[in-house]
C-alpha cells in the first residue's frame, strides 16, 4: 500500500474563533497540524501581548499538543510599549487588517500609508516583527488584491528589513510582487488553489464557498496551484480555515470565509498526488514555513504523521455543544488517503 510520511505541518494561517466554536473547530486542525498561526480578529480583537496570552491558554487548555503561534491586531492604539511587551513574551508576528475589509476587521487601520502607521512600522520592523497583511482594497472585489499590490511594494521599499508576508495570495498578479522583493513572502489556502468563482456562483450561489478575498478566475488558480505544488520557497501552506455557523452562512450579508479544516492534509495529499508532486509537499507544509518564519524545531516536540492510500470521508457537518451547525468545505467528500 502507497505510503507518504510528513513531520511538522504546520498551517500558517488559521481561524480557530472563540468559545464554543473554538472547542468544535480547533481539534481538526490539531489532530494533524504541529501548529499554526492563530489569527487575532476575534469579536474583541487580540491587540495586546495580555490578550495574545489569554487566548493561546484557551487554546492549548483545549489542546495541549497544538502550538499557536499568536498574532496582534494592528488597531490605532498599539504603540512601542505594547510593542515590546509582546516581543518579550515571545510574539513575533503583527496583522494589518484595512478597516472593512473582512470579518471583524472594523478595529483595522484606515490608512496605512499615514505618519503614526509607518513610524509603528519602522519601530516593528526594527524589533524583528514579521508582518501579516490582509491585503485588499475597497474597489471590485476580483481586483481588490491586485490593487493593493502598490502598498506591498511602498511597504517593501521603505522596510528592506521588515518581513512581510502576503496572505491568502489570491490573485495571479501578485506572483510578480512577491518575487520582486526579497522580504515579501505569502501564503496559499487550499481552496484558492482548487477552486474558482464558478465554485462559488456557476452552479447557482454557493455560500459555502464565499470567503475574503473572493475566488477568482481558472488562471489565478491555475497560476496560484503551479506555486504550491512547486513548493515556491516564499511560500507557505495556510490554511484560511473559517468557520462560520450555518445561520451566518446563509443570511443576507453572509460571513465570509471557507471553513476547511477537516481532513486538511489529506486533501492536499490527493491534490498533490493528483499532480505527481508528492515530493514537494514536506516542503509546502512545512519546511518553507521553518525558514521563512525563523521557526526553531528545538522548540516544538516533533510530530509525524503517516497516510496510506486508502479512502477517507469529509465529516458532513460539525455541531457544537449549544446545537449551532457549521459546515465544512467538500462535506461529504470521499478522499483518497487516510491518516
């Protein structure tokens, strides 16, 4: 029986929310992942190293094993103090949310470009800080990324040594970006990778498969796909994992947000073996994520996983202990490794 082996997956860029939805959704992305990067836009957002702390105990109250790398919400009221009270605890990564731009981003920043923000980040980038960006515009939404790029490059040029990581990389535009600048990096979901906006509208309307920054064209995820399964050394596998309940999913102003975390890795294992790339895939889960991020393994307990070619199902739904219902992507969907 086909085998493949993975050490220390890590996702690079997840939701996980709070309370009940954090106890339901967390134990998906544990059951496989070492870690991951915990995203801060919670109802009160993460914005200080006390909050950081507070919910990195919730999580690994929850799930020991797991490592949360944690993030600070960049919010008008995050100064140098704050600036070093997280880097002493250990927090080494900033999220720029623009204002708007996705779900629970009002507390982000209105302008990016003006003095107060780009003094935090001379300061950030002088502290060693990695900074994650959400970046969007408020124009169209297909062109949205493409219309932030010229922020990454001002951001780029002005904090050569400021890491700056790119997320959800969406968009084919932003490839050229990325290999510009020696300190931009970026991200890629699963699903921007397999799906495009036909996923979303060209069968009738998918809410499903409605996130931010929204599916784009066959050659963005055709391109997007050629970078992951290369396993571009700038790039890392983060997942985007949101969950939202049924009931938000199909209101009128839907969440944003594809939940998929479930069976992760062994729908990258097909989605990779589907192409004859399985030997890049240790890489793109992983070891890209160890370099670009500066990550130590002395401070991780190794985990290794082993999958074997044999079928596996998508749960079809996950329910929480007060009977709200969210629901994965792919629900129901039979694979074809195991772990």
């Amino acid at each position: 029986m086909q085998t493949i082996t993975l050490k220390n997956p890590f996702d690079m860029h997840l939701h996980l929310r709070e309370d009940v939805i954090l106890e339901s959704v967390l134990p998906f992305s544990a059951r496989t992942f070492l870690g991951g990067v915990v995203m801060p836009n919670l109802k009160n957002p993460v914005s200080t190293a006390e909050d950081a702390i507070q919910y990195k105990n919730q999580i690994q109250n929850i799930c020991p094993d797991f490592y949360p790398l944690m993030t600070i919400y960049i919010t008008p009221t995050l100064d140098e103090n704050k600036l070093k009270k997280a880097k002493d605890l250990g927090i080494k990564i900033l999220k720029l949310y623009p204002k708007g731009a996705t779900t629970n981003s009002n507390n982000g920043v209105d302008d990016i470009l003006d003095s107060k923000m780009l003094k935090l980040l001379e300061i950030a980038q002088d502290m060693d800080f990695i900074l994650s960006i959400h970046g969007e515009s408020n124009g169209f939404s297909l062109d949205r990324e493409y219309e932030f790029l010229s922020i990454f490059e001002f951001l780029a040029k002005k904090y050569k040594k400021l890491k700056i990581v790119l997320e959800h990389m969406s968009d084919h535009r932003s490839i050229k970006v990325l290999e510009d600048y020696e300190n931009l990096f970026g991200t890629l979901t699963l699903h921007h990778i397999t799906l495009d906006l036909d996923s979303l509208l060209g069968k009738g309307l998918s809410p499903h498969y409605f996130c931010k920054p929204i599916l784009k064209t066959p050659k963005d995820r055709e391109k997007l796909l050629e970078l992951a399964l290369n396993a571009h050394p700038k790039i890392s596998f983060g997942s985007d994992s949101a969950p939202h309940t049924l009931e938000n999913k199909l209101k009128d102003n839907a969440a944003a947000g594809i939940f998929s975390a479930p069976y992760l890795l062994e729908s990258l294992i097909e989605l990779f073996d589907k192409n004859h790339a399985l030997e890049n895939l240790q890489k793109f889960i992983s070891d890209n994520a160890f370099k670009n991020y500066a990550l130590d393994s002395k401070d991780f307990v190794e985990k290794t996983l082993t999958f074997y070619k044999k079928p596996c199902q998508i749960v079809e739904k996950v329910t929480t202990k007060d009977g709200q219902t969210i629901i994965p992507m792919h629900a129901n969907k039979m694979l074809s490794w195991s772990l």
